[in-house]
C-alpha cells in the first residue's frame, strides 16, 4: 500500500494540513519546513495527486461537503438542498468553489474525507450532518485538517460547529401542545445515531417531565431515517395501539408520511408537527405547522467559519472565537396543530 499525507506527516513531524500547504507551495510555509517535508515525501516515495500538483502555487480555493445521503435520498429532503445553498451563496461571494459527494453510510463519509485531504483538492470540509461518537470527526481531528460541522459537537469547545438549539426548539413545540390541551404526546424521530434526534427528543422528555406527565414508550417511534416511508411506518406503530392526542416529529418527511397514513387510514383528530419547514409544507393540504430551522443560514454561517478558518494563521485557529454559531428557529403554525 502506498504511502499518503498522514505518513509523510507523520515522519516529518508536521501536521498533515502543513504537508497539504506544502504541495501547494503555500508561502506561509517557512523555507525549512518545506525542505523537511519534501525530504519526507521523498523517503516515503510519495507522489501527490497530479491533479493536485497541478495547483502548485497557491492554495484551493475549494470547500468540501459532505452529503450523509445517497442521490436518491438527498433530494427528498430539502434540508441538505437549503443548508447547501447557503454555503454556496457566501463560498462564492469570497471567491471559493465547491466540491461534494454522496455516501451510503459513516464508513463512504470518511474514505470521501481521506480521498478531498490526499487528492489535495480542498482546502477544508464541511460536515452537514453530527453523530454520536462520529467517525468523520475523530478523522478529521487525528489529521489536524480544516472543518466545521453543522450539528451540535461532541467535544463544542475544540470544534467549529453550526446548530439550531434543537432541545430548546422541540422543548417549545412541545409546550404549545400542552398548551392548546394536548395530554397525550407521541414522539416520531429519526436515527438515534445522529444528534438531531437525540437532541430533540430530550426536548420532548423535559416538557413532558416538567409537567408531572408520564413518559410512556409506546408513544416513541425511532424510524432508520428521516424519509417519508419511515414516517408512515412510525405512524402504523404510534397509532396502532392507542390514539394519542397529538405527534411531534424530528423532520417534515417524517411528518408528511405520518399524515399520509392518517389519511389512508381515516385517522383524524391528532395534531401532528414537523421540523424544517419545507416548502411542500406550506402549500400541502392541511398545511403542515412545522418548526423554521433556517437552514440555508446553518450552511452560511458553516461556510462563513471554516473561510475564517482557512484564512487564520494556523498558530491561532485554536484561538477562534467564537468557534461556533446558534441559528434561531420558530414554530410556524398551520393546520396541523
């Protein structure tokens, strides 16, 4: 197997993100360093990407996403379309391009990462989706290489992320509920893996919690994904048994295949929430209340600090503040609840 950046990294005793700047000819870079890592380079037989030698001379000018979707999948969900615009919009404006690819699963995601830092064809990563104990992280973070993440982060203080308050957003629809007289709430998310859901849901616990209401597991559905086909399984378990007063759920999808099979069901009577305000949302019969998550400001404000990133001294990004953004959301009712 031949050798890559982490290796000549490794024998040169620089960063890989340094070895990267290095092939590019970057002239941050002092002399001695790169007389170092091309020694390195050479030892180890390490020939760049021919692509990438091809842009010696200056750094690219190129940001990578990284889609947790397959094609299929990708375009269903309007979040990823919303959040990627906004970074396109504010990437383009400062001169930078972009490059992304689709992934079947965790283990796509971080072969994508390694083949964006060897090709050397960006300059940094943006991660649209945030895991539990998430690979594409403690990758990126093992070879000291520009990203920032949209979702909350593990470790919030060594991580540059972007996120709505998810716990505090489903926390308020939630009390709405109670409010209109709701006492008997289901909870249809997504994966439990990724944080969204993790985080929403405890926002739905302590509403129910601090309101003395009982937490009763046959209300609680977690589908595999976020698509309209697990919605409308969820809404086969929740509503199979008992009729809850009403349902929040962790993605408009989610909802939309929910409300579907009501109405193939003849189920009336239960209010039913989404979160993302798609725009099917609002011109759908009933119209669908939903939480605005802002999500073309999520892609923004992620482009707007991974360009604030790669434009610092590399001896001062650990000293970036603020390292993060919270992006406010609002319920937008309708006549789903």
């Amino acid at each position: 197997m031949g050798s890559n950046i982490k290796d000549v990294a490794k024998l040169a005793g620089v960063a890989p993100s340094t070895v990267s700047r290095v092939i590019h000819d970057n002239s941050r870079i002092s002399q001695a360093t790169k007389e170092k890592v091309r020694h390195a380079m050479d030892e180890l037989g390490y020939v760049p990407n021919a692509a990438a030698s091809s842009l010696a001379g200056r750094t690219p000018r190129t940001l990578g996403l990284v889609l947790p979707n397959n094609p299929g999948e990708l375009f269903k969900n309007p979040f990823f379309i919303n959040a990627m615009r906004g970074i396109s919009v504010y990437a383009q404006e400062r001169g930078y391009f972009l490059l992304y690819s689709f992934s079947r699963d965790e283990e796509d995601e971080v072969q994508f990462i390694r083949n964006y830092i060897n090709s050397g064809w960006v300059s940094g990563v943006v991660l649209l989706a945030a895991r539990k104990e998430d690979r594409c992280v403690e990758y990126l973070k093992s070879v000291d290489f520009p990203f920032v993440l949209i979702g909350h982060a593990e470790d919030p203080l060594s991580t540059c992320w972007v996120d709505n308050d998810n716990f505090q957003a489903m926390y308020q629809v939630v009390t709405y509920l109670i409010e209109k007289g709701h006492r008997k709430i289901g909870f249809l998310g997504g994966p439990e893996t990724f944080r969204v859901t993790q985080d929403r849901y405890n926002g739905y616990i302590q509403a129910l919690n601090g309101r003395g209401f009982p937490i009763d597991e046959k209300l609680i559905f977690m589908g595999d994904d976020f698509s309209e086909e697990a919605g409308e399984k969820g809404g086969g378990i929740l509503l199979g048994e008992s009729l809850p007063d009403a349902i929040v759920t962790t993605d408009d999808q989610l909802a939309f295949g929910l409300l579907k099979h009501m109405e193939g069901n003849g189920i009336k009577g239960v209010d039913v929430t989404g979160f993302n305000n798609t725009v099917r949302g609002i011109y759908q019969k009933p119209g669908l209340t939903s939480v605005d998550i802002n999500a073309d400001l999520l892609g923004e404000r992620a482009a707007e600090l991974l360009i604030k990133l790669l434009e610092t001294e590399e001896s001062e990004r650990k000293d970036i503040n603020p390292n993060h953004y919270l992006v406010e959301t609002m319920l937008i009712r309708r006549d789903t609840a």
